[in-house]
C-alpha cells in the first residue's frame, strides 16, 4: 500500500445465492478476480492509490441478510478510519457486483465498475445517485442476465447517477473470452473514474446524459490494446488536509 494514498479501489468476487458456509482457503471467484487487482496495480502504479480486496464472511447472498453488501459496507468502514475520506472505485463481478451497487452509498465511493453484475429487478438505486457507474457484461452470459444489467443502469441514471453500460460482444458470465480486454478496460475504466486518465470519449458522454434517457446502455466494447496512452490526469484527487 503506497504510504500515503490519495485514493483507493476495493475489488468484491462473485458468490453463491444461498450459503452461510465461509470462503475457504481455494476460493475459485477470488482467484478470478486476481488478474483485475494485477492490472489495477500495474494501471495506478506510483499514483498513491490503495489497492483492497473485500473478504466475505459467507459464501452466498442469502436473502434480506444482503452479506456480501454487508461486509463490502464494513471494508469500505474500516478504510475510511483508515485512511480518511478518500475517492474510492469498487469494481465487482456477479454478486460482487450487486454488492458494490448496494454499497455505493458510502461517502467515500465515487464510482462503481460492475463486471456482469447480478441486478435483480427489485434491488433499489437511490443509493446511487451522484455516483459514476459503469457496467459491463458478456452477450454469451448465462448466468447473469445482460437484460437486467441495462434494465438496472437505467432505473440507476433515473435515480440521479451518471451512467455508461458496455456489451463485452463474444463473452460470458466467468469473463474467460477475452479476459484480457476485461482487464484492462476494468483496470483504465477506474483509473478514469479516479481522475489519473482521461475516460473514453463514449464514457464522457454517457456519463453526461440526462435523467431519464436510456442511451449509452448497450455500447459494445472495443479491443483493449496492451499499450495504453499515458496516464494524463483529468482532474486533481482531493485529500485530507
């Protein structure tokens, strides 16, 4: 961890549905998620930006009990004692994702990047108002329902976020087809969201439509080159005095 971060980006792997079993020491939906905290450090290297992974108590959802938002809610509590009011991204997969969505409500988040998120149609999106929200999901999913991805992205632009959903064209639900192109877009998406690059010109504009418009929902992801331009910072990263 960079010894004093102006920053930070909290990654939460998928689950199971129902389960009060604990995550066990080979817990295949963390691991997936171990190539997107390689790219995440090698995309803010040197830019003071902490670097954390949420570990869950239980290994499902489990209903109203909502555990993985739980415990997202509780790591984004104990790196704010931490470190203090800092811009924090949360990038999750599946119901890592439900989970930042739901958590995006803590003072410290400004931004989600949910990576074919689980949205059930009666989860709420106040909480989201006034965040950056990008989502993106493989058209081959079967697991997760691409539909209610952009269903829940609109409901979340009319409740005040600012919104942009990709289709990872030729994907599905484990992120395996073109697991690169996850990476790095993950990885630059947050840097952007974070202020260290500049978005893409799509993002910029989806970010700035209106409530109630619905487009921007559906743009299909382009290749991620391995050599990025170089990081030019958009906006300065504001810090506790």
């Amino acid at each position: 961890m960079p010894e004093r971060p102006s920053a930070a980006v909290l990654v939460l792997h998928g689950g199971e549905e129902h389960s009060l079993s604990r995550p066990g020491p080979v817990n295949l939906p963390g691991l997936r998620m171990s190539g997107f905290v390689r790219a995440l450090r090698r995309e803010t290297a040197g830019a003071g930006v902490a670097i954390g992974t949420v570990r869950y108590r239980h290994r499902g959802w489990n209903g109203e009990r909502a555990d993985a938002a739980r415990d997202a809610r509780a790591a984004l509590g104990d790196l704010a004692e931490e470190l203090g009011h800092i811009p924090t991204v949360l990038v999750g997969h599946s119901m890592g994702g439900r989970a930042a969505l739901r958590a995006a409500g803590h003072p410290n988040v400004t931004g989600v990047v949910a990576l074919a998120p689980w949205c059930p149609p009666e989860d709420p999106c106040e909480q989201l108002a006034d965040r950056d929200v990008l989502m993106l999901h493989g058209d081959r999913d079967k697991i997760t329902a691409p539909a209610e991805t952009r269903r829940f992205a609109a409901r979340g632009r009319a409740a005040g976020a600012r919104v942009c959903g990709y289709t990872v064209t030729g994907s599905g639900h484990a992120l395996m087809q073109r697991i690169g192109d996850w990476h790095r877009a993950t990885a630059r998406l947050s840097s952007g969201l974070l202020g260290l690059r500049e978005l893409p010109a799509e993002v910029v504009a989806a970010l700035a439509l209106p409530v109630g418009d619905t487009g921007a929902l559906d743009l299909p992801l382009p290749a991620q080159p391995r050599t990025a331009p170089p990081r030019t910072p958009a906006r300065p990263l504001p810090t506790d005095a």
